[in-house]
C-alpha cells in the first residue's frame, strides 16, 4: 500500500464546477462524458472505469474521457489491471491543472473515510471491485460531466462523498436533451 497517498496534496486554485449551461473548460469535442477519477486503486475510480467502458461500447457518437491524477506508468498498469478501458480515452493530470480547471479540488476526510463511502467499499468488494495498488492522492475530488456538442455542460455529477457514483444514463439523456 503507497501511505503518500494518505498525505493532502499541495494547494491548487480552483475554479468553480462549471454549471448546467456553462461552457465546459476545453478537455473533449463534445457530445463527450468526461470522469474524473479519484485515485488510482481507489475501487470507486474502478466502478466509474467499468460503467464507462461499458456504456462506450454500447453508445457511439460519443466521447467517453476519464482523468487521472495518477503518473502515466501508473496510470498504465491500473488500467491493464481492470481490464483495459476500450473505447474511453484516458488522460493523465498529474499536477491535477484539469481537476482545478473544472473546479474539482481537495476533498475532506469524511468525503473518503465516512460512513457512507466505507459501506460502497464493502458494496463494491461483494461484487469483486476492490483496493487496488494506489496512487494519487485520496484527497482528489472526482467529478462526472455531460458535454453537448456545442461545448456545453449539460449534465453534472459532483458526489456528495467518494462512493456516490455517477449515472452515467442521466449523463447520456442530458446529452440527448431528454
């Protein structure tokens, strides 16, 4: 287990999530889904992974984009651990200027550590998904965004705490103007 990832990251200015109607900040050609995973190992970044290489094998026309905070080799192998990514571009931020671009910043320790989240890592582990080798930092607020094709965030997901999982569904209706 890699303790640093334990340790609070260093301060970043962060701008606010981008709301409903906003302009995206530039990351993806939109239509797009665009995830920002906690860490790396973290079974949360995991089930976020699944659920979108799931749904881009099974919705064209539509840029599926997850971020990673996590180094490049690292990055690599976890994605190499849960079964590859298919068609899900995968972008590494390690000094985390996309996260704070799109107003996802430092979580609190409760975010990761409470109640809530604890009980969706036993949820998770009953269905295989477990702690994997981590790296990041499990500080990192993660966030889920629908893009429209004209740049616009039509959808948003921004967890409550580090086991509220996106719906990635609701995300695909936003995009289709449902």
């Amino acid at each position: 287990m890699n303790l640093r990832t334990f340790l609070p990251p260093p301060a970043l200015e962060t701008a606010a999530p981008p709301d409903i109607g906003d302009r995206a900040p530039a990351l993806a050609n939109g239509p797009a889904v665009v995830a920002f995973l906690r860490h790396i190992g973290c079974p949360f970044a995991e089930a976020t992974a699944i659920a979108m290489r799931e749904a881009a094998a099974a919705r064209a026309g539509i840029e599926w984009v997850a971020v990673s905070h996590a180094s490049s080799e690292a990055t690599d192998r976890w994605r190499d651990a849960i079964g590859g990514t298919g068609h899900v571009r995968v972008v590494v931020d390690p000094e985390r200027r996309e996260y704070a671009a799109w107003g996802l910043g430092k979580s609190s320790l409760g975010h990761f550590m409470g109640r809530r989240s604890l009980g969706e890592v036993g949820r998770l582990a009953r269905r295989g998904i477990r702690n994997r080798h981590p790296d990041g930092t499990r500080w990192q607020q993660a966030g889920t965004f629908a893009v429209d094709a004209s740049g616009t965030v039509r959808w948003r997901h921004i967890p409550a705490h580090a086991g509220d999982l996106p719906d990635l569904r609701e995300a695909l209706r936003a995009i289709d103007g449902e």
